[in-house]
C-alpha cells in the first residue's frame, strides 16, 4: 500500500471511530459500540472503504495490548480482599455458569466442534470492569455497598478470562488439547504473574526516580511503553498472548499492587495517577484500531440471515449469558435487591468479550458466521445493562444500602485531588 493512502486510511478510521465513539456516548453507550460500528460502516458489510492488511492487524494489536494494560491499572488487590468471599462467589459463580451453559448448548444442541464450543463458552465468562465501572460512576453507585463485590469480582474474572484466553489460544495454536499442555500452561501463567509484576515494579521505581530528575518531558509515556512492549514480548517468549504481558505490566504499576513487606504511600499514588494521565492519550489513540479492525472482520454479506441456526444461536446464548452472571449473584448472602443489582451490572461482555471473539477469529477457531453470531451477542450484553441498570437503581435506590467504609472514601478523594 503506498504511504499517502496507508496515511488517508488511518486519517478515515480514526476521525470516524472517534466521531461514533461521541455519538454512542451522546446517547448514555459505550465509546466501544460506536468503535465497532464504525469498523461495520467502513468495511465490507457496509461501504467497503477499507480493508485490513497487515499495517492495520499490528496497530490494532498494539492497541489491544494497552488495552489490557489500562485493565491491569485498574487492578485493585486491596478492594479484592476487602470484597473477599462474596467477591470470590459471584466471580467463580459468574465464570462457571456462562462456560457450562455456552459449552453445553453450543457442543450438545448445535452440535459445534469441542474447540469451538470451548470458545464460545469462554466468551461468555467475559465481564467489562470498563465498562461497569462507567456505568457505576453515571449512576452515582460506584461506593455502593454491593458495588464493592462488583469490583472486586469484575477484577478476578479479569485474571480468570486471561488465564482462560491463554489456554484456548494454545489449545487453538497446538490443534489438540491435552492434560500436559493444559499444565505447562497453567504453570507459565502462574510464573508469569509472579515474576513480571515484581521485576515491572521494581523497574518502575527506577522510572519514577529519573522522571523527578528528567529534563526533557514525556520520559513516563516512552518509558511505560517500552516497558508494555517489553512483557508483550516476554509473554509471546513463554508461549503466551501478547496481550497478557499487557495486564501484568499495568498490574505491576498500579499503586494497588503492594510487594511484599513495603508499605503504602501517598507517593504511589501521585506517580500511579501520572501514569493515568499521560498514558491515557495514547490508550485512547491505538485501542480504537482494534475495535474498529473487529467491525471491519465482519461481512453481513456472507452470512446467511434468514437461517435459522444464527438467531437460535445467537438469541439462545444472549439469554444465557445473562442468566449466568445473575445466577452466580444469586449465591451470595446479600438481600435479594443487591444480588440483582450485582447480576446486573456483571453482565456487560465490553472489550473483553470482543478480545476472546477476534482471539477465536484469529486462529480460525471461528467461521464467519459464529463470530458474528458471538459479536452481535457481546454488543447485546454491553448496550442492555446501562438502560437496565438505570431503571432498577430509578426504582429501588431508597431500599439499597450504600457503603460507609471510610477507607475507601479517603483514597478516593486523594486520587480526585491528585488528578486536579
């Protein structure tokens, strides 16, 4: 492709992403729902502008490795073990659930391959701590008291996806599943999570010291970014996604990712929200690639929809995927308003179902028809929560308890008044 059309492109996908992006907000959705259907409008199910190549595959996966490695930011152990056992219950319960129900109706009423049903359940795990959290925060909910096991369960199943993610995409790769994969896996994840984040904070400190005494500004972006690329490249190393290198590196520089025997300071704090700050311009400008490139793999065209098998699929895995979130809600002991409230909010699929779905695609694990099929389900699970949501705290706020941990509150208001 010659430069000034390659220029022209990126200038089109960029300008209209951010255009939807507006518009869905505009009307109280996600940015990403404008994202997607931008990359639908722009490629061949629409207009047919553009097409992908392999310039457009490499800034879309770079963006999604930043993607995961905002999530990893936002990781909070603390308010994991704050949250604690019903955390723990709703995470599990709304993992297992939604894994069981897309593999079971997948392998054993439409009669899918084993992988494929394996993905398609995998999906279905998926829960958008982006995403909630956004809703959360429009609705004034975010220190609710059952918010609390939201959060805390959105962040494991944040870790639960990715370690899922990591063994389908071996499974998909190696072309057959085996118990002594499945633990060379397991194994790698768990040195990876143990090793990276230490060996990234450590290295952060060191960050940290030369941004005080830097004289030219920008030494945080340059340096978090090579320091992303660095555990990209390190994960792809030991046989692993990208993208998980992505989440280990954010995790590691979050000031909730306390090491052990030091103690938390105010100053983690400071540094954290500058890393927010000066590295959200650039999340913001690469992650819409990876959208929009999952809007572009689609061709309405190639599928056939007046078959009954895409909206039996898609209808039937709809519901499940919602049932099994709110099932897993219903485990805990909490009064019933507050198990439906958190049910609720931990529906939405967000980016992390559209990871798992273009995941399945890449490796051929998908046809066209299943991945769009599996994309019209995440947009259904992202675009109903918000409206739900608003209508049941618009009807029930007076009989939900809010949370009075004063601990909570205070961190905060110190990173509000960091960031002003």
């Amino acid at each position: 492709m010659e430069n000034n059309t390659l220029f022209l492109q990126l200038l089109i996908i960029l300008l209209v992403a951010r255009t939807l992006a507006e518009v869905a907000v505009w009307f109280q959705l996600p940015s990403i729902i404008g994202e997607l259907f931008a990359g639908i409008l722009l490629g061949p199910s629409l207009l047919g502008w553009i097409s992908i190549d392999e310039t457009l595959k490499l800034l879309a996966e770079f963006g999604v490795i930043l993607l995961l490695f905002e999530v990893g930011l936002g990781t909070d152990i603390k308010r994991l073990a704050r949250s604690g056992k019903k955390s723990l219950i709703v995470a599990f319960g709304g993992f297992i659930f939604p894994f069981v129900f897309g593999f079971s109706i997948s392998s054993f009423v439409f009669g899918l391959p084993l992988l494929v049903s394996m993905f398609i359940g995998g999906t279905l795990t998926a829960t958008s701590i982006g995403i909630t959290v956004r809703i959360l925060v429009d609705l004034n909910r975010l220190e609710a008291t059952e918010n609390q096991v939201v959060l805390g369960a959105a962040v494991i199943d944040d870790v639960l996806g990715v370690v899922l993610l990591t063994l389908l995409y071996q499974f998909a790769v190696g072309g057959e599943i085996s118990l002594l994969n499945t633990g060379k896996i397991l194994l790698f994840v768990g040195v990876f999570f143990i090793v990276a984040p230490v060996i990234a904070k450590l290295i952060s400190l060191v960050i940290k010291h030369y941004d005080e005494i830097s004289k030219i500004p920008g030494l945080i972006p340059v340096t978090v970014v090579s320091l992303v690329l660095f555990f990209a490249w390190l994960a792809h190393f030991f046989g692993l996604p990208k993208l998980l290198g992505g989440f280990a590196a954010g995790m590691a520089l979050s000031w909730r990712f306390i090491l052990p025997f030091t103690e938390f300071h105010q100053s983690d704090i400071v540094f954290t929200s500058h890393i927010e700050d000066q590295m959200k311009p650039i999340i913001q400008l690469f992650t819409p690639f990876f959208f929009v490139l999952v809007g572009m793999s689609l061709n309405f065209h190639e599928i056939e929809w007046t078959s009954i098998f895409i909206w039996a699929f898609s209808l039937s895995l709809f519901a499940l995927a919602i049932i099994g979130k709110i099932i897993g809600a219903l485990l805990i002991d909490e009064k019933w308003l507050s198990r439906w409230a958190i049910g609720i909010a931990m529906i939405p699929r967000g980016e992390v179902g559209l990871v798992f779905a273009e995941m399945g695609r890449e490796s051929h694990v998908f046809s066209n028809e299943i991945y769009a099929g599996m994309v019209f389900i995440i947009a259904l699970t992202t675009l109903s929560p918000p409206f739900i949501l608003k209508w049941f705290y618009s009807r029930y706020h007076s009989d939900l308890p809010f949370d009075n941990n004063e601990m909570e509150r205070r961190v905060i208001r110190d990173r509000r008044r960091v960031k002003r």
